[in-house]
C-alpha cells in the first residue's frame, strides 16, 4: 500500500488533483469531508466547537454554518488553534481507521489523502509521498470567493493564516501547477500517477 498526501494552498486545486487521482484508480480519504462529518449535530466536535464558538455559529437546522465559523476562526489565531485542537487529532483517528480497512479490502491500493493542513498538522510526516498543488495568489482568491461567498479581505486573512506555499514546496515529492489549463493539470496529474504506481509496485515486490 502507498499512502500519498495532496495538498496545497486554500483554492490551489488539490482537490481537482485528488479526483484525477481517484479517477485512475486511487482510493480518496477527503480531510474536509471527514471534518464535515465529525461536525454533524450533537457530535462530540459540534458540543465543543459551539461550547467554544457560541450558539450563533448555527444554521436553523442546527448546523454549523461554515462560513460564520471560517470568519470567527481565521479572525482569531487562538480561536483558530483551540479549532484545530478539537477536529485534528479525531480526524487522524478517523484517516488511520479509514486506511486500514482500505488496506484489508486492497492491500496493494494507493490511498490519496486530500488535506489543505498537510503540512500544518505535521500529518505529512506520515505519508509515503507528498503531492503539492499551486496555484497564483489571484487564482486562489477567485476560487476561494467563487465557492464561499466570503469577501477578498476575508478570502486572503485565509490564505495567509496557512504556511507559505514556498514552505510546503520544500516538502514535496511532486509537485502539480494547477495554473494554466485544466488539461496540463490532468496531464502532470496522471504522469505523476504512473510514477506512484511504479513505487507501488517495487513496494509491493520487496
């Protein structure tokens, strides 16, 4: 099994590289996804994030309204740290959980791990490769406006509370330039596909 990490800044793309992925065959645990599901109500992380952030943060059906706790969160780094406090580790629990029985079903998969904190967190450390996906300042914030409604003040307090692109650039194995059109990006994406299968399966033979 080969464990591969994608990641980047908010709006680079990592997740349109990440279904590339799936597409030709990978098997996608989604970060934000399970953070979706840890939050659902009356969870243990929706007690403690409304303990924290107040009853305000909900929708009427008794959601978190992601937008209203993304502006309280990133407008307050010690409120942005006792976030990451409740939802990192159990989203950890919840990738090794979901790894495994990935590995019990294929133990020869490659499991794409979709996380905007990779680095962040320290969870690329636990990763066999790390895949970094780019993107212009001007492309993250159109994306980030697009798909959350936030203003651009908003949208770059965001993408400056995450580590310099340079910074996780360091880190990675491969890295994607999701900057011009969406066939280069698939282009990059499945070349770099071939290679992990390739370390895949010297893995495998060893």
């Amino acid at each position: 099994m080969l464990i591969v990490g994608v990641t980047g800044g908010v709006g680079s793309g990592k997740t349109t590289v990440s279904r590339i992925f799936e597409k030709e065959g990978a098997y996608l645990i989604d970060a934000d996804q399970i953070a979706r599901e840890l939050v659902e109500p009356l969870r243990p992380s929706w007690r403690e994030i409304i303990r924290l952030f107040g009853k305000e943060i909900l929708n009427q059906d008794k959601t978190i309204d992601r937008k209203s706790l993304a502006e309280k969160a990133f407008a307050d780094p010690e409120q942005r740290r006792l976030l990451n406090q409740i939802l990192h580790p159990r989203i950890k629990r919840e990738l090794v959980k979901r790894v495994r029985a990935i590995g019990r079903k294929d133990p020869h998969a490659i499991v794409i791990f979709d996380a905007p904190l990779l680095v962040e967190t320290g969870f690329h450390q636990e990763m066999d490769k790390v895949v970094v996906v780019t993107s212009t300042k001007s492309q993250q914030i159109a994306r980030l406006k697009k798909r959350s409604g936030m203003s651009e003040t908003e949208t770059r307090r965001i993408i400056a509370s995450q580590l310099a692109l340079e910074e996780k650039i360091k880190l990675a194995d491969y890295i994607v330039r999701n900057e011009g059109s969406i066939q280069k990006t698939r282009r990059e994406a499945r070349e770099i596909f071939q290679e992990l299968m390739k370390i895949n399966l010297q893995k495998i033979k060893r």
